[in-house]
C-alpha cells in the first residue's frame, strides 16, 4: 500500500569484511615488427594465445585476455631507409589478462610473463564472486540499519514498526597489491514503518 513519508524512518547499515583476493588482472604489452600490416596482427594474435596458453599452463584453465588497445603503424627506421624491409611495420598491443591465484601472486605474473611480455603497465588484485559470504554480509548490514532505525524512533519517541522495503550494495571487489587483503564491503538501505503508523 501507501505509506506516508513522515512515518517512515530510513537507514543504511554496512557490514565489511577482510578477503584475500583470489584473483589478478595485468595490463601487459606485446610488440611485434613484419612486412605488413596483416603479418604483424597475426604475429601478435600469436603472442596473445601463447601468453594465454601460458597462464593456463601455470594453474588456471579459465584464464582469460581481453584486447585493451591495438596499434600498427610504418616503421620509421624502414621509411628513412626508403626501401622494402621484413620489419616495415611495429604493432603494439595492450592486453589484458586475467588469472586465478594460487601461491605467491608476484612468482605466478613473474612465470606467466617471463619472455613473453613487453612490459606490465597496470596489476588489479580482486575478490571473485564465489569468494567471501556476501549472503551473510547482507544480514550483517540490515542488523545495522535496524539498530539505526530503533535509535532514531527512540528519539522520536516512538518504535520501530516492521520492515518496508531493503535494497543492497556490493563494493567493487579489487584492491591494489600490497593491501594485503581485499575489502568487500555490503550497504543496506532499510525503510521501516513507525509503530505508530498505519498503512494509509
């Protein structure tokens, strides 16, 4: 039914907890030189299946890459040179990769990469949606909005009535290498009827 704003009381209570990230994304660059255009795309479509090939090799069979950018361009050293060359064009690839942990995070990006890559630009620790309780979170946080609630109709002094309507909010779940943990961190904004309040 209807209820009257006035006698409503909102809160939103949170609940976090501390979870090892159980995931990691890099941003790697592949590079490669050829006679065209064509040649040089396949030779880093190569790369980029090796380097997956590789990260499924070490200790996860779902690793996965995604293509940030991609860039071919005349190799300035072969247009000086004004003649037909076997790296007349560079291409350039941004990647990124992503792998579930296992062990020592910096020994897996450091045996997936080694050889492989140009350089690393960008390293992303998260929390996978299979791990940490956020069922149990949730219940944490509605507590927490409810306790709110009561301490704001005792001002009003009235009480806490039954509850109308509860919506939930999951924090991204990354954090930065060095953290030592990832904070997964759920809000619940709860809308309670007042005791003294009748559905109108």
């Amino acid at each position: 039914g209807y209820y009257d704003r006035t006698l409503l009381i909102t809160t939103t209570g949170t609940a976090t907890q501390q979870i090892k990230p159980d995931r990691v994304t890099i941003q790697v660059k592949l590079s490669e030189l050829g006679e065209d255009v064509g040649d040089v795309v396949s030779a880093l479509n190569a790369q980029k299946k090796e380097l997956i090939e590789a990260a499924q090799g070490v200790n996860d069979s779902l690793a996965s890459a995604q293509v940030v950018t991609l860039d071919v361009r005349e190799n300035r050293r072969n247009r000086r040179n004004k003649g037909k060359s076997q790296e007349a064009y560079q291409g350039d690839m941004q990647l990124s990769l992503t792998m579930k942990i296992a062990g020592d995070p910096l020994e897996l990006i450091a045996k997936v990469t080694n050889g492989r890559v140009e350089g690393i630009s960008r390293t992303r620790f998260e929390v996978s949606d299979s791990t940490g309780n956020s069922d149990d979170l949730k219940k944490q946080a509605l507590a927490d909005a409810r306790k709110q609630a009561e301490e704001k109709a005792g001002l009003l002094k009235t009480k806490l009535g039954r509850l109308v309507n509860v919506n939930y909010r999951e924090t991204p779940r990354q954090s930065n290498y060095g953290t030592g943990a990832a904070s997964l961190t759920v809000r619940a904004t709860a809308t309670f009827q007042r005791q003294d309040a009748k559905d109108q």
